[in-house]
C-alpha cells in the first residue's frame, strides 16, 4: 500500500483536503509523487494528533492544502522542467487588484520517448483558482482542479510467439471543484461559506485474444473484461469564528454531505470465431449516504503560558433512505503549557469516526481503489490520547 501512514493507519484513513475539498488519491507514481504541484501550493496544515473540531472523516490524519491565489498586480511565469515531471505556470491580474487567475499543468516527457507497445506509464495535473476581491471585507475563490494516471501494457512486444497477445490499460484519478466566500461580518466575526465536488475514478481494460488450432482448422478467439468504479461527495459548509479578545475565540460550524458510491462494475466479453459474442455484466451495488455535521470549538489562551481547545464534533450519518447509524459525537481537547521559552508541554484527546471504506487489490501495484460506505455497527472509530 503506498502513501502515508501515521501512527499505524492506512493511506485512506488520511483525509487529504486541497482548498477544502477531499482527496481520494493523492499520489502518482505509485506513490512516489504527491498529486499537489509545489508551483500552485501556499501553505500545508498537517495534524496527526489533537485534531481541531471542524474536522472529521478520517482516523489518522488531516492534511489541509491552501492552493496559492493568482497575482493582481501583475502576469508573470515560469516552466520548471524535472526528471520526474515538467510543469508550466500562468498566474496574474484579470482585473488589477481586484480579480486574477493562476494555473498551472504538470507531466512527464519520458513517456513520449518510450517505443509503441512498451509498457508505458504517464500522469497530468491540471490546476486552475480564480480569486474575486469583491472588497476589503469579502472575497470569492474558484477552484477547479482534474488529475490522472494511466499505465499501458502490451505482451506481444515481449512475445516473438504470434498466437497470443494481451493488452492491459489502467486509469485512474481525481478531479475537483470548490467555491469559497470568505467574509469579515465585523471586525470580531468572520464568517467562511463553501461549496466543494470531489470525484475519485479509477478504470481497468483487458484484452486477451489466441489462436487454437482445432482438428479441421485454425480458432481465432477473444476475450476482455473491463472495470469501473467511482466515488463522488459534493458538500455545503459554513463555519464562524468568533474572536472574544485576550487569546480567545470561538469557532461553530455545519456541513452537508452527499456521497455517492458505484463501486464496481465488472463487464467481461468473449468472441469466438463461430460463436458469437457473449457478454456478462457484475456490479456491486450502487449506494448513497447523507451526513449532517456540526462542530463547536472553543480555543482559550488564559495566560502567556497556559491555552485550552475543548471541542466537539457531531455528525448524523444515513445510508440511503434509512437511518440506521445513530448520531456520533466526537469529543476533541488539547492542553498546551509552555513550559521554557523554547518547550511546550501538550496532552490531547481526539475520538474520530471513518463512514468511507477502502478496499484496494495491491497485488499489481495498480490502485484499483473501491470506495463503500458504512452500514450498521460498520464505521471505524478511533480513540486517541497524546502527550
């Protein structure tokens, strides 16, 4: 299994978020390359252990990726050419000082040196981010993003035998779109309403044809199998900050969510020469789920020395048109001492709860990824205390 572990957990126990929204894969290369290309990348959060409230959905870890805002004042890139990948970057003003643009596309050039028939491997990232500065107290960013992977494998370049062959391609990736409305309500409340789509997909073709001599004359035969799967969550939040003064705010907030599963799809095709063709189609059942989110957080800075963050996260999960899990709570508290002026004392407690399950066929390597949902007694649930 490739990726990231923390602290034990699985890739897919770490929720990956880029501007909000949620990541299914967040790697090419078989792990080696992360998806975000550093050109478009402001800043990273990354939490292993006292999660803040407003996040849920993952047991090990939160990694939250702030993408760069265009420049308003002026245009200006670059291409950076690398042994793994190139990428070329545009970012500046639509409107001086009030709308810009950044994008940016990234791959590798090595494929395009491989011979036909090769087993060939490739990946794309494409980002795009829209920033509105509607004024000094309101601001709009558009994100869109869509990635892949593809691996191509033909035998016959290997094989100097002509009565066989099979050609295999696989594909996969990410493609993702947000919509952030950033506001200052006064100047203690800010306020933060987004809307964000994440499709996660991967695909799988095989074609095996040969030839069997019979007893009057020679068989041409075939056979195929294709798969699909996929896995789709669109979502509306809304978060609150309230700064108290001294050190000390207050955070609430609320999301909707809709995800959709179609695990997998499995078609298989035969053809013979005096047959004709057949064809079988397996599926695991399509399913949706709905959950309802609510987090309150308080974070308290009562001397020089000492900050209290005691939160609670909240989340109503439903499996199609039945609720049958009952409503979680996911209590949060960190304690945090500074105890010399370059030491800091801190214990934790976190409970997380996971409603998305993966299952994974790594026996290739490919990252034939399905993505199911909880039903009862099935979400995973963590405990954790840190100090």
């Amino acid at each position: 299994d490739n990726g990231v572990s923390v602290r034990g957990g699985g890739r897919d126990q770490n929720l990956v978020l880029m501007d909000g929204a949620p990541i299914y894969n967040a790697y090419h290369l078989f792990g080696f390359v992360s998806l975000f290309n550093p050109e478009v990348v402001n800043n990273v959060q990354f939490y292993k252990h006292s999660f803040p409230a407003q996040y849920s959905g993952r047991l090990s870890s939160v990694m939250n990726i702030k993408l760069k805002d265009g420049n308003m004042k002026q245009f200006h890139g670059g291409v950076k050419i690398g042994l793994l990948s190139t990428s070329v970057l545009l970012e500046g003003p639509i409107i001086k000082d009030k709308l810009s643009i950044i994008g940016a596309v990234r791959r590798p050039f090595l494929d395009l040196l491989v011979p036909n028939g090769l087993p060939n491997y490739t990946f794309a990232d494409n980002n795009l981010k829209v920033s509105w500065k509607i004024n000094e107290r309101n601001r709009i960013y558009a994100n869109f993003y869509s990635g892949s992977d593809k691996f191509t494998f033909n035998s016959s370049f290997f094989n100097t035998s002509t009565d066989q062959s099979i050609f295999a391609n696989n594909a996969w990736g990410n493609k993702v779109a947000s919509v952030n409305w950033s506001s200052i309500l006064n100047p203690r409340l800010f306020s933060n309403i987004s809307i964000n789509y994440s499709n996660y997909f991967s695909k799988s073709t095989e074609n095996l044809s040969f030839l069997v001599q019979g007893s009057d004359t020679t068989e041409y035969r075939f056979s195929a199998y294709e798969t699909n799967s996929f896995k789709s969550q669109a979502s509306a939040n809304f978060d609150l900050q309230y700064n108290l003064g001294f050190g000390k705010e207050i955070r609430f907030g609320s999301t909707y969510q809709v995800n959709f599963y179609d695990p997998l799809v499995l078609t298989r095709y035969s053809q013979f020469l005096d047959i004709p063709s057949a064809q079988n189609v397996q599926r695991i059942q399509d399913e949706y789920s709905n959950n309802i989110h609510f987090y309150l957080e308080a974070d308290w800075k009562l001397t020089k020395q000492l900050r209290l963050r005691p939160g609670v996260h909240f989340v109503k999960y439903s499996i199609g048109s039945h609720n049958d899990i009952a409503p979680v709570l996911q209590p949060r508290f960190l304690f945090e001492y500074q105890v010399f002026p370059r030491s800091l004392l801190a214990f934790s407690y976190s409970r997380m709860v996971q409603f998305d399950h993966h299952l994974s066929d790594a026996g290739l390597g490919f990252p034939t990824d399905l993505w199911v949902p909880s039903f009862k007694y099935a979400p995973e649930t963590a405990d954790q205390v840190s100090l």
